[in-house]
C-alpha cells in the first residue's frame, strides 16, 4: 500500500503542517465531497490582503491530508489573488504527484482556499475579479472514482 505513495505525501500525510483550528479567524471555508466523506475546513489570518496564517482540519485520506499540508504550504504569505492562482494541479506538483484515483484530493484544498477567501472578501466588501462566478455552495463535481 505504502509504495503507491511516493516519500513527499507520505511526510505530510505523517507530520501535516498547519493543521488543527485557529482562535478568531478572519475567514473560514469548508469545503468537501458528500460521495467519499472527505472534507477539510480552512481557516485564514489575512493582514493587508496577505494571508500572515492559515491551518487546516481535513476529514479523509492520506491524500487528502497530505494535499492540505502542501497546499497551506504553498499559500502562507501569499496575498488572496495569489493564492487563488494556486490551483490542485500545482498541488499535486508539489508533492511530486498522487496515484489517479486520489488526484481529486488535491481538489480539496484549491476549493477550500476560494471558499474562504470568497467569504473573506464578502464579509470585508471586497471585490476580487478572480472570483467573478464562484459558486461556493456548488456541488463538489469532480470525478473522484469513489465508492458509493
């Protein structure tokens, strides 16, 4: 089972980074998939449009997790319009690639993220182009393979 997973996701998934809950945050996003169970909150620190810290709660697999840990990552000390550029693909990038069937993992997190930057710049009046059409309330519509 192990060696479907290559040294990089087996390290976040064993030691993610970021995880657990954040006292006041100034933006949440949930975000998750009804079919497979998986399901991750995200929690933002934002100062001047620049997320100073985040961290995660993921409910799911060792790729779920790991994807999460890479993604919180890749986006602490980035401002909101650059960590909406941060999409699934350069997650799975990052953590050197996950097998097909978990690619949607890396989903997860890429959507969690605009969830909560969509309700931080709604609750703060903040209008962002990049989010122009963003449902966050649309269903998770992935192809994920996953056992009903």
């Amino acid at each position: 089972m192990a060696n479907m997973y290559n040294d990089t996701v087996l390290k976040h998934f064993a030691n993610p980074q970021n995880v657990g809950e954040m006292e006041n945050p100034d933006a949440v996003g949930d975000y998750g998939s009804p079919v497979c169970g998986d399901m991750m909150k995200i929690y933002l620190k934002v100062e001047n449009e620049v997320i100073t810290d985040i961290k995660f709660q993921t409910f799911g697999c060792g790729s779920a997790i790991a994807s999460s840990s890479v993604a919180t990552e890749m986006i602490k000390g980035k401002t909101l319009k650059e960590a909406l550029k941060v999409t699934n693909d350069d997650v799975v990038k990052e953590l050197g690639g996950l097998p097909d069937q978990k690619i949607h993992c890396s989903l997860l997190a890429e959507q969690a993220v605009k969830v909560a930057i969509y309700n931080y710049c709604k609750e703060n009046n903040i209008y962002m182009e990049e989010l122009e059409g963003f449902d966050p309330d649309a269903e998770f519509e992935h192809d994920h393979g996953c056992e009903e």
